[in-house]
C-alpha cells in the first residue's frame, strides 16, 4: 500500500538509533550557534585586538622610555682616548654603556587625545561583537523556530494522511457494498492521494529547514536533532512599549556605535585643531654613562634635564591647518546626522516589532479558536458521512478546513515565538540570556 511506502520513506529519515541524536532547546541552540559562529569570533578577535591597541597606547602615553646603548671601538680611532688608533683591542674598561630615561610630562594634549581615540575604538569594536552577537542569535532563534514548525507540520501532514486513507477504506467498503456512489469512491481515493502530496513535501521542507539548522552549528548538513520547542505562545500581556523604546535608544549596538562615532569625530576634530596649533611640550630625561670615558669631560655624568619647547607644527602654512580642521568638523557633522538616521531607525523597528508581536499573538488567538471548531465540525461531519448523511464533498470540505486551521494554528504559534525574538531584538536585549 502507498501509506505504507510513505511512513517507510518517513522512517528511513530517522537515524538508526534514539542515543544518536542531538537533543536542543532554544536557549542552547542560540549559544552553541554564537560559540559556533565565525562572525561572532572574528569580531570578538578584532575587539581584543582594539582592547590591545588602547592599552598599549595608554601605557605609551603615561609610562617613561628606557633605552641602553653599548659603545665601544674596536678598531680604528678611538674618540675615548684622543683618536689614538687601535688595532683590535676590545677591553670592558674602553666600552661605553649609557642608560637614558625619558618621560613627557606634556605635549598638547597630544597623548590625551590618541588615548581617546584608541579607547573609542575599543568601544566600537566593543559593540561590533554586540551587533554581531546579536545578528547570529536572531539567525538561531528564527532557524530553531522553523525546523520546530516544519516539524509540527510534519505531523500534521501525517495525521492528516492517516484520516484519508481511513476514510478511502471506508469508502471503498461502502462502494462495494453498494452504499456510496463512484463519484465518492474516485474523492476520496484524490483526497487520499493529495494528502500523500502534502505529507512528502511538509518532509522535505522540514529536511530543509534541518540542513541550516546544522549548518548554523557547523554540523552535517543531515545530521539529526531532537527539538524541545516551546508549545505555548508566552504571555498575552504585551510589553511596556514607552519604557523599552527609551531603553532601546540607549542600549541597542547600533545607537551606541554611532555615539562613539560622533564622538570620535568630535576628537579628531579637536585633534585637528591641535595638531594646527602652536604645540608647547615638556619632557624629563636622565642619562647615565658607565664603564666608559666621559669624552672630552665635557658633560656631567649621569646627568638630567626638563625640556620645555614651543614650536609650530611640521609643514604649517595656515591654510592646510585651517582646511583640515574644516573637514574634521564637517565629519563630525555627518556623524551627527548618521546618529539621527539611526535613532529614526530604531524607533521604527521597535514600533513595526511591536505591531508584529501584537499582531501575532492576536492572530495566535483566534487560530487556536478556529482550530477547535474546526475539529468539532470535522468530527460531526466525519460522523455523518459514516452514517451516510453526509456525500464525500462535504466531508472532504471538512477535512480541508480542519487541515488548514491546525497548519494555520501551527504557524500562528511559531510566528508568535519569533516574533517574541524579533522585539526583543528591536529593544536591544540580549538574545542569548
């Protein structure tokens, strides 16, 4: 028989043993995918490299340099010793070794603003991750939700297909004992036919929906999973819109990034007008010679100095400096509008997300609703025909209607489910906490 063919089909897609497969909920599966991620790992790479970047050059900024030179003459004239030329002689008494420290104390607030900048970019970075983590999450939920779906349909599908085929046997029965008619025999052997139609393509959706499931894992692509998806839509109540909005504003990685980008901007603005400026700097030096001769004796040994010196910066002609102060300030402005375009943005996601959230469990709702009647009418239809009260279109018709409202009902929960991700993504909360 064909129903057996297709349930055969269907099992030979189930792996060989039940310890063999791979059992997820949503939570889990939204952390193994971020673990699995490279995106998410090649952003978390660039934030460390960012985090490095700003301590080094908050440790160049505010620490002394140290360095130490050996000198000696081994062949030649010798500077120690009046240029008296000598052939190869290398004694520790005639080699030199100087220690210099070295500290700025200030330069323009040169030092300040790289600082700033570095640990800007840190930040950005920071919140690159955050995007990214948050992408990828999303991704995960929206991938679980639909092999959940695809699954549940599966099902239905299957149950659907059972109730043709037992309702063809009792056609086929009553036709030959003459209590149905050929037009009732030839709709319910469609019906039955179209509902193995049905079944075999809910299972290749489903196996579909399984390929990027493990995909996102880094798994086989046919690799099984077990699901333990959520059954209920969550609660009806639906969230305090003015207060996430606002928190959305705040925390969403977008609007953070591009605040940092605004003030970035504003840095390298300042930069720029220092960078045009008279630049007064301060530094302190020591210097220590030892095991050498002091040449000439004409320097203190060790000996040590503040520095103060003004000066106009390399390659000054009033209109290079003036125009690119220009620019930096014209940059600061686009930012500015970028942090405008962005907030526009947000405010539209976290209303069109609400809407969506609304709307799914409403249409959850009263698919639930429909669903039920839609069973009552199919069993008392179902009885009728038994009865022979009722001719195979009517029934059919109630089978249809039935079959739609529990796919419908299927897809109301789920869609419900994502939508859920879908607000919490619009409001900048984290995906996989």
């Amino acid at each position: 028989m064909r129903i057996g063919a297709i349930l055969l089909l269907f099992a030979a897609t189930l792996p060989a043993a039940a310890g063999e497969v791979s059992t997820f909920t949503a939570r889990g599966y939204v952390q193994s995918v971020l673990e699995a991620a490279p995106e998410v790992r090649q952003a978390a790479a660039q934030y460390a490299a960012a985090r490095a970047a700003w301590k080094s050059q908050t440790a160049s900024a505010w620490l002394p340099t140290v360095g130490f030179t050996g000198l000696a003459y081994p062949y030649g004239h010798d500077l120690g010793e009046n240029y008296r030329f000598q052939r190869w002689n290398l004694a520790r008494a005639d080699t030199g070794l100087t220690t210099s420290v070295n500290l700025n104390l200030f330069n323009s607030f040169a030092d300040y603003l790289k600082v700033r900048q570095a640990s800007l970019s840190r930040d950005s970075a920071e919140q690159g991750l955050a995007l990214s983590q948050q992408s990828r999450a999303f991704a995960a939920a929206r991938a679980f939700f639909d092999l959940g779906l695809k699954e549940r349909l599966v099902a239905v599908s299957a149950e659907n297909l059972r109730i043709q085929k037992d309702n063809y046997d009792l056609t086929l029965d009553r036709y030959q004992n003459g209590m149905r008619s050929l037009a009732d025999l030839l709709k319910s052997e469609t019906d039955w036919h179209s509902s193995e139609l049905n079944s075999a393509q809910a299972e290749a959706n489903r196996r579909q929906s399984l390929v990027q499931f493990n995909l996102l894992l880094g798994r086989p692509a046919d690799a099984p999973a077990a699901l333990e998806p959520e059954l209920d839509a969550g609660a009806t109540t639906l969230p305090q819109l003015g207060g996430d909005l606002d928190a959305a504003l705040s925390r969403r990685p977008e609007m953070v990034s591009a605040r940092l980008a605004l003030e970035t901007s504003e840095v390298a603005a300042t930069q720029a007008a220092r960078d045009g400026a008279p630049q007064l700097s301060l530094n302190a030096s020591y210097n220590r010679t030892d095991n050498g001769r002091n040449i000439g004796n004409l320097s203190p040994d060790p000996n040590y100095q503040l520095a103060l010196a003004l000066s106009l910066p390399s390659g000054f002609n009033a209109a290079s400096q003036w125009l690119n102060v220009s620019a930096a300030r014209s940059r600061t402005a686009a930012a500015r509008q970028s942090l405008e375009v962005n907030t526009r943005q947000v405010r539209s996601d976290v209303h069109s997300a609400f809407i969506a959230l609304e709307t799914a469990l409403t249409t959850y709702r009263i698919a639930t609703i429909t669903e039920d009647i839609a069973r009552r009418s199919f069993e008392l239809v179902n009885e009728q025909y038994k009865q022979n009260s009722a001719d195979a279109i009517r029934l059919s018709q109630a089978q249809l209607d039935f079959l739609s409202a529990r796919t419908s009902r299927a897809q109301a929960l789920f869609g419900a489910l994502v939508s859920r991700y879908q607000y919490r993504l619009a409001i900048g909360e984290p995906l996989w906490k």
